[in-house]
C-alpha cells in the first residue's frame, strides 16, 4: 500500500515550467533519496508534496490519516521554549493519550468501575506505553544527544540557537514525532560525522515513507531503497542506493545509445532502399519500405537522459614542490582552557591527500588557518619546504569583492589576462553570457563556491588547502571537483563532511578530537573502521598545557617510533572491532533483515581492510627502525603476518 502518490505533477512560475509529468509511488518503509541539479525544482517539489504550493497540474495523493512531517532549510521552532522543551513538544499525540488517561484514571477514582471504562482504560494505557510514552523524556534527550545537542544546550531558548542547531532541532522534532511521510531538504547540512551516522541508523529503522533531497552520496548509499530522478521533462525511479543509481543510470544511457544507433542505422538502411528503387520495377517495395520508415521514426527510441554536467575543473600547478612539502614539530592550539590539539608532529610528502576529520569545533579549520600563517599555534612549528606555493578555500566562502561582477572578480585575480580568455575561464565554470556581469553579491551558494573555485584554478598553486569545498554544490558539481582532484598532480589537505570524496581522495586522515589529533595513515576506511567502534581508544578531551618546546629538526626517528606504537594501538583496537563483528555475524538473528546483515559484511570487510593496511605500514616502519619491535599480538583469527 503507498503512504503516496504522485500522478503527471507540473508546475510552473510564471512562464518558466520548472518540471512536469512527475509520477511516482512511495510505500511503508521505502526511503527514496531525491537527486538532481540545483535549479531542477527538488525543494519546490517537497514543497507541493508538504502542501505549501499548490501544483499547476497533476495530482497528490496521501493516505488517509497519513501524517506528513517537512524538514525544511529555514525550518520554524516553538517561540519562547527551551532546547529541550522544543523537543518534548514533538510528542503531541502521547500527551493527548495521556490526557485521555488521566480522564479515565479520574473517572474510575470517582467510582465508574463499569467493563466499558475499565477496558478503554487498558487499551489506551497499552497504547500509550507502545509509542514509548513512558520512556519519552528519555528518547526526546536520547535524540538531541544524537543529533548533535548535547546537554549543556538544553536549556538554551530557541531564539539563541544558531542556524544549525535550529535545522538539527527540527530534525530531532521529525524523528520524535514519526510522521507517516517524511520530507527532508538536506538533512545532513550542519551535522558532523557522528551526528550522521546517528541519523543514517535511526533511519533505517525508518517505518513510514521517506523522501529525501540530499547530495551527500555517502548517506544515500547506506539510508536509500530507491532513487528518483527529477528532471525538467519527469522523474525516473530507480531500485537500489546511490551507487545501484549510478550503474543503472549508465547501463540505461547506454542502451538508450545502442537502440538510437541501431535505429539510425535501420532508418538509412530503408532511405537508401527507397532512394535505390523509387521509380522502376520495385516502385511497390519501395513504397511499402517508405510506410515502413514512417512507422520507425514515429517509434523512434527514447534519446539517452542527458547527463547534469557540473563545471570544468583543472587544477594545474606552475610548478612541482620538493619531496618534502610540510612539517609539522610540536604544534599545539587551545583557546582559555579549552586544547584543540596537544603538541603533535608529521611529515607531508608531495602528492599525499590528506583528508582533515573530526567533530564540528573541534579545530580543524583553525588547524589549516594555522598552516595557511592566519593564525599562530600557542606553541610548536609548521614549515613549509623547498617550491611550495599554497592556495586555499576557506569555508566562509569569503575573498570576493561583493560589489565587484563576476568577470570583474577574475581580471582583478589575473589582470595579465583579457576579458575574452577570462570569460572563457568562467565558461568552463558555468557562467556564461549575461552572467559574467552579475555581482558576485548577488550569487547563490552555490555560484559563489564555482567562482572562487574558478580563482582558485587561476592561482596554479601546487599546494591546495580546502575547507569544506563541496559546500553549496550539487552532485554534479562534486563528481567536477572530485574528478579536478583527483587529477590534480601536486599536494591537497581537505577538510570536508562529503564521506564519498574522502574515501576517493585521501590516502591519510588526520583525525581531529578530543584536544589531539591522530595520524590515521591507511585511509578513510581505516579511520571509520576504527573510530567509535568497540576497542577503539578514544579520544580523551585534555586541559590546555603549559607550551612545550617546539621539536628539534632530526627527530625523525623519534616521530617514527612514537608512530610506530600508535599503529600497534591502532592495530589492537581493530583487532577488537573484528572479533566484535564477527560475534555479531554470528547472531542468527541478523539474517533476518537482509539490509543490516549486508551493512555488518561490508563493515566486517572494511574493518579486515584496515587491519591489512595498518600491519603494512607496521612493516614498513620496522623495517625503517631496525630490529627491536614486537610484533602485535594477533589472535588466531587475524591474517597469519608471522
């Protein structure tokens, strides 16, 4: 049974049509992520859905009864509560049970002892107690501890929160509330990666009908059962997460090809026949090829879906660095009594990506300020080596003259350069005609993040510092710049929540919490194998020390066997992760949902993959440090290195 159904759905502004002849279905316990490029009118279609605009054409039909909950990006919270009296609020429809409760319980105190009232008393008091309402204050606390509120903002008014704690407010009223439909707009914006993965498992145990706008590809492969495609002609539903999408899309553009291909080959074919034979002794068979051809191209097959091009990114450096490019003696931050990162040391060498994780405030874009010389280390050193020219992306998305065009921002970047050559450098990033001429005021966030990507392709530096890149941009603009970095042959340092692009590009992860930072050197799979699982030391907050002395240079062998004893605590934690796995693999019980069996294999392997690279790098650095290493214990069960 659908909770919804969407049947030739238009709608227009003015005389622009923004999409049309959108159909689709949503069942109980389907949760379908909603794709496509920015503009395509995602919002504008939960918003119809949600009741807030009205279609042009087509129709919506909900279930009755069906109760349907919007998370919105400007979301509205209950004036005048708390934090956590804005989350209590969710549970209406248990305090009205409770209400008709306490009516009863009054009632029976009152002498009504009759069968009626007695059995009306019993199913309200199990219902009640099946929707949680006993447990409530608990889940409700539960929730915005998991989103990312803890409880030290409890007791905050709602009017103070900022604009991130409003949207995870909100969200956390949705999940409380448990409507039958669930609309959200980019759910994931202003989580950090806990909050996330708090939010990808709560809803897999989703019961109800989930549709979500998201370009986070990484949460649409573990949360979504279906895609749907919205373009401006329809939407496309495809079975599967985010990466079945990806290869079913392909296979169809690719069969949409072949069937174009054979029929244009069919069509000449039957146009040379005609040509042939047209007057002469086989008039009539040239006739009947031409009603033939007729039928063919009415029957035409349907052109491949055209594929959301994002912009044309190269980053192409002036020039390479030496082999050594950063190193890192000593350096520590704190602000009053509060310690970012404790005194820590690394070497980067040229061509490494490494990937900058942890929690929202835990320090990480003060750690590339630091590096970038914006900001001093409160002790410690970062230097630079021989031929490093550094560019970077701030997250703030500032360094443009607002009140400057867009062309005018690129000819003041590179005033060597010409108009023409410049704009065809924003072409290739999406501004083309009357575009170049907007001011960059004015931009979207969208446009704003390509035209300082553009600037930062014009520096040609061979060093990329980049803070939360992917902000901003849709799917098509992530795959550009992932594709750009990928290429990119010099050295990059990226703080970014886009899971899909770390696990791509990063070959190291520096993971940032709990006023240190960890050195994680096989990778992000590595990273997300070890963090928060069973076994996995974690990170201790730490009071602000006294500073310590910077690290003399020639303390490489003192770095690598520090290094060396935090792979071989890596190595146990792990470990602990494997045999937790695997006990869980062991539950008959798990087969029962195929998805959360398949979920527990792909961690089991992952967590197996990490334990691999880390021995490989254990190797190495005993074989950089001579004899004198102890193997790390393995149990029987872990891959035979001895």
């Amino acid at each position: 049974m659908s909770v919804v159904v969407v049947d030739q759905l238009q709608k227009s502004f003015g005389h622009h049509t923004v999409f049309r002849n959108v159909a689709f279905a949503l069942g109980w316990g389907e949760r379908a992520g909603l794709v496509g490029p920015n503009g395509v009118g995602k919002t504008t279609l939960l918003d119809v859905l949600a009741g807030r605009q009205s279609p042009d054409g087509g129709r919506v039909a909900v279930a009755r009864s069906a109760r349907i909950g919007y998370l919105t990006q400007d979301p509205e919270l209950p004036a005048g509560s708390t934090v956590r009296e804005a989350a209590l609020g969710a549970f209406d429809r248990l305090e009205a049970l409770e209400a008709r409760l306490t009516a009863l319980g009054e009632a029976m105190a009152g002498g009504d002892a009759s069968p009626e009232t007695l059995a009306a008393y019993g199913d309200l008091q199990a219902q009640f107690e099946h929707a949680g309402g006993y447990d409530r204050e608990h889940t409700a606390e539960a929730t915005l501890a998991g989103l990312g509120l803890p409880e030290r903002v409890w007791l905050v008014p709602v009017e103070r929160c900022s604009g991130g704690q409003r949207v995870r407010l909100a969200l956390c009223r949705l999940l409380l509330a448990e409507p039958d439909l669930l609309l959200c707009d980019e759910p994931t914006n202003h989580l950090d990666a806990d909050a996330v993965q708090w939010l990808e498992a709560r809803l897999l145990r989703w019961g109800g009908a989930l549709l979500c706008v998201a370009h986070d590809r990484y949460f649409l492969d573990r949360v979504a059962t279906r895609v749907i495609e919205l373009t401006a002609e329809g939407a496309v539903a495809y079975s599967g997460n985010y990466s079945a999408y990806v290869r079913q899309r392909a296979e169809r553009a690719a069969a949409a090809g072949r069937a174009q291909s054979e029929s244009a080959a069919e069509e000449q074919r039957l146009l040379d026949y005609i040509e042939r034979y047209r007057a002469g002794n086989r008039a009539r068979q040239a006739k009947s090829r031409s009603n033939r051809l007729d039928r063919l191209r009415a029957a035409a097959p349907p052109a491949a879906p055209a594929q959301a091009r994002g912009p044309t990114l190269r980053f192409a450096p002036r020039g390479a660095t030496g082999r050594e490019v950063l190193s890192v003696e000593g350096l520590a931050k704190a602000y009053g009594a509060t310690s970012l990162f404790a005194p820590w040391e690394a070497q980067v060498s040229r061509g490494e990506r490494v990937g900058i994780v942890g929690p929202n405030g835990a320090g990480k874009t003060t750690l590339l300020r630091i590096l970038a010389g914006e900001e001093s280390p409160d002790t410690g050193l970062a230097y630079w080596g021989r031929g490093v020219e550094v560019s970077w992306f701030r997250q703030d998305m500032g360094g443009l003259d607002d009140e400057a065009t867009v062309l005018e921002n690129v000819l003041e970047a590179a005033p060597d350069q010409g108009a023409a050559e410049a704009r065809h450098l924003l072409a290739r990033f999406l501004f083309r005609g009357d575009a170049v001429f907007r001011r960059a005021g004015d931009l979207s966030g969208g446009e704003r993040n390509r035209l300082l990507l553009c600037l930062l392709a014009q520096e040609r530096a061979n060093v990329l510092l980049c803070d939360e890149p992917t902000n901003h941009l849709d799917i098509p603009g992530r795959e550009a710049l992932e594709e750009a970095l990928a290429a990119f042959p010099g050295t990059l340092l990226l703080v970014s929540h886009d899971r899909f692009m770390l696990a791509r590009l990063c070959t190291r992860i520096w993971w940032v919490e709990g006023g240190r930072v960890r050195d994680v050197s096989a990778g992000y799979a590595a990273y997300e194998a070890l963090r928060g699982q069973p076994g996995a030391p974690a990170p201790r907050p730490q009071r602000a020390t006294q500073p310590a002395q910077p690290a003399r240079s020639g303390s490489g062998e003192r770095r690598r066997l520090a290094r060396l004893a935090e792979v071989e605590s890596l190595i146990a934690a792990a470990e602990a992760q494997v045999h937790g796995l695997e006990e869980t693999l062991a539950d008959p019980d798990l087969y029962r949902d195929g998805r959360a069996a398949a979920e527990v294999v792909t961690a089991y392997e992952g967590a197996k993959a990490g334990i691999a690279a880390l021995y490989a790098e254990w190797e190495g650095l005993v074989d950089a440090a001579g004899a004198g290493a102890q193997v790390p214990q393995q149990e029987s069960r872990g891959p035979d290195r001895r």
